[in-house]
C-alpha cells in the first residue's frame, strides 16, 4: 500500500538479505549482540558493526543508533531496543513505539530513503504480536504524516505466524490507513 506517497509492505524472510539503505536491529541495551536478528546481522555483518557499537557503548529502551553494515546489503544498521515485555508493564505501548519512531527519525536524518523493520521485541523479549501490531503501524503512521522523507518501509517478517497477524492487520485496516 502507499501513504503519503511512501510504499509500505509486508514480506516473509530474512532482514539480513534485505537490499535496502537501512535495517533495524531488534538490539539490547548494551548494543552489543545477542541471539535471534541481532545474532544474525553480527554474525552476517562482521566485526565491524560490533566494533562501532562498542564506540556507541549502549542505547536506551525505546531510543535507536546507528551503524553501517558491514557485509550485509544494505548500507546502514538502526539498531534499537524494543522493551521486555514482562518487565515494563504499563510502559510497553510508549517504548514500543518510540523504538519504530526514532528508528524512522534517526533513519530521515541519515537521508535513508529504504528501511526495512522486523518484529521488534516480538521474539526474545516476549511483546505478543497481535499487542505490537496496534502499536507499530500507528507509530509509522504519525511518523509519515510529521515526516514523510521515505520512500520505501519494509516489514520482514521470519516465521510464518507472525506473518499471518501482520498480513490481517494490513489487509483489515488497509481502507482507513
Ligand atoms: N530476519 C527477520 N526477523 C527475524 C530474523 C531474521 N533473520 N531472526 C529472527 N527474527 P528477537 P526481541 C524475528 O528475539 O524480541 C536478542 O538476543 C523473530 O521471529 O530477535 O526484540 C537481542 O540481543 C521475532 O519475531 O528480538 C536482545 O537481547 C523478531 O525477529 C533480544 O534478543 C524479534 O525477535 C531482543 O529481543
């Protein structure tokens, strides 16, 4: 679908083979790799990425960071900290969303014109996704509409459920996007 001239689409697959200007990491406070996306752009990437996060010495919940990528095809890495589920309680809507927003800002201010986004905290950290969903086109949404500098928002999705809840929301909520 298009929005405010931006193509916004769904995709099952791997956001490491991604050929787009930006991906974002689904990262940890202390940038400094894990298992699931993040384990698979380090190991895909190379040192280098893990070198410039090191410089970067951790982020935030909810706030994001910037790397280039390494050996991956695209040509930056967002990396950002979705919140713990079981540990935020009432903050998970706000975290949550600022994640994919200042993923989006910090992309525009780096003239990203390509992004693509997984299921950020929907893995290891345990957010459901039919929760996060409610959460994550809003937020690419109010973005679009203060900003609307990307031409492409890519949705990467890895197994094949998660896929199917992204799928149904996109298709329902298509005429009042
Ligand atoms: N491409 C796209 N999506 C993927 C890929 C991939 N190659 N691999 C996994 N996913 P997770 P989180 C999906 O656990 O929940 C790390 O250890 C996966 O199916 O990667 O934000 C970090 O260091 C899931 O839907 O991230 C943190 O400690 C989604 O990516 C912690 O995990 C997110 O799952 C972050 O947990």
């Amino acid at each position: 679908m298009e929005y405010n001239k931006t193509k916004i689409s769904i995709l099952k697959g791997d956001i490491t083979e991604q050929k787009v200007d930006a991906i974002v990491n689904a990262a940890n406070n202390t940038l400094l790799g894990g298992s699931g996306v993040d384990g698979a752009i380090h190991k895909k990437g190379g040192r280098i990425i893990l070198e410039q996060c090191k410089k970067i010495g951790g982020c935030p919940t909810g706030e994001a960071r910037i790397t280039t990528a390494g050996n991956l095809p695209c040509k930056y890495i967002i990396h950002t900290v979705g919140p713990i589920y079981s540990s935020n309680n009432d903050r998970n809507e706000k975290l949550l969303y600022n994640a994919y927003y200042n993923s989006l800002e910090l992309a525009v201010n780096y003239n990203i014109k390509s992004i693509a986004f997984p299921a950020i905290s929907t893995g290891a950290y345990g957010y459901p996704v039919k929760e996060a969903i409610i959460i994550v086109f809003p937020a690419v949404i109010d973005f679009l509409d203060s900003n609307g500098s990307i031409d492409n928002i890519e949705f990467v999705l890895h197994n094949d459920e998660i896929f199917t809840v992204y799928n149904e929301y996109f298709t329902q909520n298509l005429g009042i996007l």
